[in-house]
C-alpha cells in the first residue's frame, strides 16, 4: 500500500515536472504555452473543415513590392516572396486553396478589415487591436533606419526629432515613432521603394523600413556605398497573420497551420532562398534547448528507478509506432505510384505481378486484386517486355495502333523484381510526324518557286522563236504548222504550271470576307459542272444555310476546286461526291468523300508533294493537292486523308472560325 503511495506522489511528482518541462519547451520552441499547443496540434475539427469548405478560397492581402516577401517576378510575370512560399505551405497544411491578393500596404489593410480579404501579415500593435485579431508568430525581422553617409546629425533613432522620415504608409513603424519619438516629420510613401528615392534625392532625411527590404532596394538601386544602416535597429518585433476582429475561427485554423510548419521549421528552410540569412528569422531556440536538457536531467533521475517497469511498455509503443510509420510510408509510396499517368507494374523475376498502379488497371480493365498473382506473360504489352536484365533497359512495342515505350529497371534494393514503366507515346510521334510533313511543305515550297523561276524564262524564248516559225512557214507546210501548234500548247500548258507553282508557294495577301459557304460550295462546283455531267455523278453538298466563313474566297475556290477534281478523276461513272460542312463555333469542319478507286497506303505520304501523281502520264501534273495543302496552310487551316483502296477516300479540313463569322 505505501508503495503505492510513493508510486502516486512520485508519478504526480513527474506529471507536474512533465506539464512543467512540456510547457517551458513549447513557449520557447513555439511561443504557446502547454494548452495552447495542444489546441493548435489538434486535427482540423470537422466544423472548422465545413468553415473553409463554406470559404472555398481564403484571400491573402499583402504589400505588393515589399521584396523579398512579396514581389513580381518580371520574368514570368507571377507573384513571388517569402510570404507567398510561406501561405502556399500554409494552404498545403491546411487543405484548402489560398491565393495571394496584390495591393498597396495600407489598402491590405484595409481590405481585410472590410471583408474583400481574409487576412494580412502584421506587427501586432494595440492599435490595430481595435480591428484585428492576431495569430501566433510566424518570423521575427527588424525595423531598421537608412540615412545617407557622411551625415552626423542622426546617429541614433531619438535624433529623428525634427527630421524628415519617409515611412511606408500602414507600417507599423508610424505607431511607434509616433509612440516612442516625438517631434518627427513622417512623410508617408506608397512603399519602400519610394522612401528610399526620396531619401536619394535628399528630399527627406531618413528612411524606416524591414531590413530585408531595405537591403534589396539598397542592392537594386545600387547605392549600398551611399547610405548608412544606423545600429542598433529601431526595433525587432514578431510578424502574425491578422484577421477580421470577429473571424475567430478562421485564426484558430490558422494558428493550426502555423504550428505545423513551425514543427517542419519551415521558415528556416525558406530563409536561405530569400534572405539569404545564415541566422534565423525565427525566435533562438539555443536558450529553449539548453533549458530542455536540464531539466531533463532532472526529471531522469527521479524517474530512473521506474524506466525498467516502463520498458516493456515503451518497447511495444516504439513497435507501434514504427509499425504505424511504415505503414503509412507504404499508403504514401502506393498513393503515388498510383498517382503516374504512365503505367507501371512491378513484376517478379519468374514473371508473376506483385503490384500495379490504377493506371494500368484502369487500362486493362482488372482491379489490383485480379490482377495480383498474374503472369505477365499472359498480359498485354507485359508479354512484350524482357524482364530477365541485369540492367536499365528501353524497349518499343505496338499494341491496339497504339505505340508505347518499355523501361525496365531491376529493383537493386530487393532480389528478383523489376519495374517495368510503360509510356503511351503515340500522340507524341504524331505531333513529330506533323511538324516533319509541314517543315518538308515549306521547303517543297521555296524549291517550286525557285524552279519556277528557272523555267519561264526558256518557256519565253520558245514561245516567242515559235510565232516567229509560224509566221515564217504559214501555208507553207500542213506538218510543220502541226508541229508549231503542238509546240505552242505544251508550251501554255507548261506556263500554266509555272504560274500556279508562283502562285501557290508564296503567301497569299487576298482580302478575307465573311462569305456564305453553301453558296459559296454551290458556285465552285459549277465550274466542274460539264465533268460532273459528263460521268453523271451524284453530288451531295451537306451544310446549313446559316453557316458563314470568314475567309479569301479565291483560296477557298482553289481548295475545293483541286480536291473536287481528284474525286471526280477517282470516282467511275454513276458515283458519289459528298461534301459535308459543320461548325462548333470555335472550329468549321468540312469533309470531302467520294466513293472511288482510293488510294494506296504506300502513296498517302506522299500525296502533298509536288509533281506526285498516281495517274498516267499527261493526264495530271501532280500540283492539285500540293496546290490545296498550301492554300489551306496560308488560311490558317488543317487537312488529313482517310482512304482504302476500291472503298473512297475522305479528306477532312479543319479551320479556325475567325472573328466575322456568323457559323
């Protein structure tokens, strides 16, 4: 019985010590007494989820151009700062999205205190006690004072009175001079910046701002040899999240966040990045930790005698944590292996799957559990990869018209597995090829226009040498005019081929119009009316009366016109050429088909060269669909080609519907 006394008085003894150790530490680590910090270390109550739920976004209002906290990035034209890093954790922490708001700093202020915005970073003051509430610390910096060298009237902050000082508008700064140092003429500026020109401009006689701030306009504006930093600094005080005075659960939220990342010390870990500071911006915990020593020396030596009962209890409460934490590692590692777009499986030396992202399931329609156990050799594209390798390997395998990437990596932290990451590839080889096909229209392009040039200059000459023949031997010879006559035919035949390579591979400066496209297809068609006649095919236009396309009508005539013509050419008496048109607002669609001979897979390739022709010779020059792809490209437009042979063929065209339609 009295030892169990002694038992009680020395555990009450402890529990006391504890509360007391617990609560020295958590006031010098975290600036929050015992009770405190177990309310904040408290998961987020799933009223305060329902509060940020409700909120959606929480606003952050912040000084606009206070670098290193906050400032634009001119490169990419986004926020950046330490403040930005810090509420982008705090988002993280607390599960819910927070976007910073850019303002001038008194406006910050003010936006917070109306509502437009949720909270601010401050100094907490009894002044602004009046409309905020203060969360705890989350950095300490210091408040310094800029004058310009070689003046010796401001040596300390009291000699401020009767003297110019240039102070950001809403600083904190402008409470306590006016608190601690009278007789000063504040000059207040929309921010740092702007102080310190005047002060360069010797329009007042000292700047007061945050020495990060300070030191970075001193190094962009270059005149760290021009000023002094007067020592000691005017003060150093705790920076806190401010709310609205009556938002107190939003601070109680918040106050959750803050001593989490102060548990990460993720301050410290920012502080280099920005400030480039060796010492923390954070209360010294060196004082905090020696106390933590000793009084845990204390504490050991009146508990020693009760380790030894308390072991096994440790023991199996270390085993559960540790248990607890590698489980957890496990979830985490399995959320983001599942979390890759890329498939991956991890696959045994004997072929046997032990494990598979939901990537990979998803595509093979098995959930993990089906999936388990499984040969590999009985999967798709699994059967494909080469899992006996000793080493890093990259393999292709086509499966479905799909074309996919195998990289198998034996697991060198375990025996006899692999993993094998699988990348759907096959958009991206399109896109390559498309880039190729234009890159190689292009420089078809110049290549015409140059041989076009080359030729019309001896098609002249034997143009002109030819009427000088006629002229000479007119009814002289029946043969000989024949032969002129031939001559001049093939010679304007050859000059209508120089003048649609000159036309067609330069760019077009036509005038656009908004035009309406079923009448436009109607008069186009007309043109081929005698051929359409003649093999009585069957022409099927497919378009609604609304549609308009602002677009060059002449480009548009030669598009349809080339592309008409290569289906009148491929269809046999009797057969059908439909043209189709839609529009989904952004894009017009339009869809030539007929019901031909097709065209072979080998020349689809091939088609949108020049001079490339499958028909006989003297029947087509092999510019018709060479001369639509380019006045497509000139309009901003797309073309593919579907085709089977003995089946048809369809071309599709996709265009950009251009301010000015009405489609």
């Amino acid at each position: 019985m009295f030892d169990r006394k002694i038992i009680k008085v020395i555990l009450l003894i402890t529990l006391c010590l504890f509360i007391f150790l617990a609560d020295q530490f958590t006031n010098n680590i975290y600036d929050l007494n015992i009770f405190e910090y177990l309310k904040y270390t408290a998961a987020i109550t799933d009223d305060e989820r329902a509060y940020l739920d409700g909120k959606n976004i929480i606003y952050h209002a912040s000084d606009k151009n206070a670098p290193p906290f906050t400032f634009l990035d001119k490169n990419n034209g986004q926020y950046k700062g330490l403040v930005i890093d810090y509420i982008s954790a705090l988002s993280i922490e607390l599960e819910v999205d927070m976007d910073f708001v850019p303002k001038v700093w008194n406006e910050a202020l003010a936006s917070v205190i109306s509502g437009e915005t949720d909270m601010t970073e401050l100094i907490p003051s009894s002044e602004r006690a009046e409309y905020f509430l203060f969360s705890n610390s989350i950095y300490t910096f210091r408040s310094i004072i800029l004058t310009l060298k070689g003046q010796t009237e401001i040596a300390y902050a009291k000699n401020l009175s009767g003297h110019r000082v240039a102070i950001q508008s809403g600083d904190y700064a402008n409470e306590y001079i006016a608190e601690n140092v009278p007789g000063v003429d504040v000059v207040n500026t929309t921010d740092v910046l702007e102080a310190i020109m005047l002060l360069n401009d010797g329009k007042v006689d000292a700047v007061i701002g945050d020495e990060p701030v300070v030191a970075y306009f001193m190094g962009q504006l270059g005149i760290e040899d021009d000023v002094d930093i007067l020592n000691p600094p005017l003060y150093e005080r705790d920076i806190c999240l401010g709310v609205k005075k009556s938002d107190q659960k939003l601070l109680t939220i918040l106050n959750k966040g803050i001593l989490n990342l102060k548990q990460k010390d993720f301050v410290q870990k920012i502080q280099q990045k920005w400030l480039g500071l060796s010492e923390p911006i954070q209360n010294d915990r060196m004082s905090a930790r020696f106390l933590l020593f000793f009084m845990s020396v204390i504490v050991i030596l009146i508990i020693f005698f009760m380790v030894m009962i308390l072991w096994s209890y440790t023991l199996r409460s270390e085993v559960r944590k540790r248990t607890h934490e590698l489980d957890k590692s496990r979830k985490d590692l399995q959320m983001t292996f599942d979390a890759m777009s890329d498939f991956l499986v991890v696959v045994s030396k004997e072929g046997t799957v032990e494990n598979a992202n939901k990537s990979f399931c998803q595509w093979i329609s098995m959930n993990r559990t089906e999936l388990l156990g499984r040969c590999c050799m009985d999967l798709p594209l699994l059967c494909m990869a080469d899992i006996n390798v000793s080493e890093n390997h990259v393999s292709e395998a086509k499966y479905n018209g799909r074309h996919y990437m195998l990289y198998i990596t034996p697991l060198v932290y375990e025996d006899n597995r692999v993993l094998i990451v699988i990348e759907d590839d096959t958009d991206k080889i399109i896109t390559q090829q498309q880039m190729l096909q234009q890159n190689k229209m292009i420089a078809v392009g110049q290549l015409a226009s140059g041989i076009a040039h080359e030729i019309r200059n001896p098609l002249g000459l034997i143009r002109n040498y030819s009427y000088v023949l006629k002229g000479k031997l007119k009814n002289q010879d029946q043969l000989m005019e024949k032969s002129i006559s031939i001559i001049e035919s093939s010679v304007l035949r050859a000059g209508r081929m120089v003048d649609n390579l000159l036309n067609f591979s330069r760019i077009s400066g036509h005038e656009r119009r908004n035009i309406n496209l079923l009448e436009s297809l109607k008069e186009i068609i007309s043109f081929e009316s005698k051929k359409i006649s003649e093999k009585n095919i069957n022409i099927k236009i497919g378009c609604r009366e609304d549609v308009f396309f602002y677009t060059d009508l002449e480009i548009l005539t030669h598009i349809v016109l080339n592309l008409l013509s290569n289906s009148i050419d491929a269809v046999t008496e009797g057969g059908t050429i439909e043209i189709n048109c839609d529009s989904d607002g952004k894009y017009l669609y339009m869809d030539f088909m007929d019901n031909g001979s097709g065209i072979d897979a080998a020349d689809l390739e091939h088609i949108f060269n020049p001079f490339f022709t499958t028909k006989k010779t003297g029947e087509g020059t092999g510019l018709g669909l060479y001369i639509a792809y380019s006045e497509i490209q000139k309009i901003n437009g797309e073309i593919q080609v579907e085709s089977q042979l003995g089946a048809g063929t369809k071309f599709s065209l996709k265009f950009l519907s251009e301010e000015g339609t009405n489609a």
